[in-house]
C-alpha cells in the first residue's frame, strides 16, 4: 500500500511539471513569436485550458486515492 501511495505521488507530480512546462514553452513560443499569435481569434493561454482540466482531474482522482489509503493503512 505505501509503494502505491508512492506511485501516485509520483503520478501526480509528473503531471503538475509537464504541465507547468508546457505552460512555460507556450509562454516562451508567444514571446518568441507573437505574429503568430495575432491570427487567432483566442488569447494565447487558451492552449493550457485542456491540459489543464487533465491535470485537475489528476490530482483530484489522486488525492481521492492517497485519502482512501491512508484510511486503509490506518485500520487495523
């Protein structure tokens, strides 16, 4: 049970620093190249909204687990 809790800390995290780079690499691409971005009829953050909704989903079906978890190991 701790190696799986482990795991999801893992998980979880995994996914919180792919997003934040993703995040980062959008925001760099749109100093780098703001023409670009001028075409669209959406700001540029728009991109992190899907992702972002994945990584919500994430965490909070992690934390669901690390809490039903650590309700197990306390039982005797």
């Amino acid at each position: 049970m701790k190696r799986l809790n482990q795991i999801l800390t893992i998980v979880m995290a995994a996914f919180t620093g792919a997003f934040i780079g993703h995040g980062l690499y959008i925001y760099w691409e749109y100093q780098a190249h703001p023409e670009f971005y001028a075409m669209w009829s959406a700001p540029w953050y728009v991109q992190l909204f899907a992702p972002g909704i994945v990584l919500i989903c994430v965490l909070v079906a992690g934390a669901a687990a690390k809490i039903f978890l650590s309700r197990k190991l306390k039982k005797p």
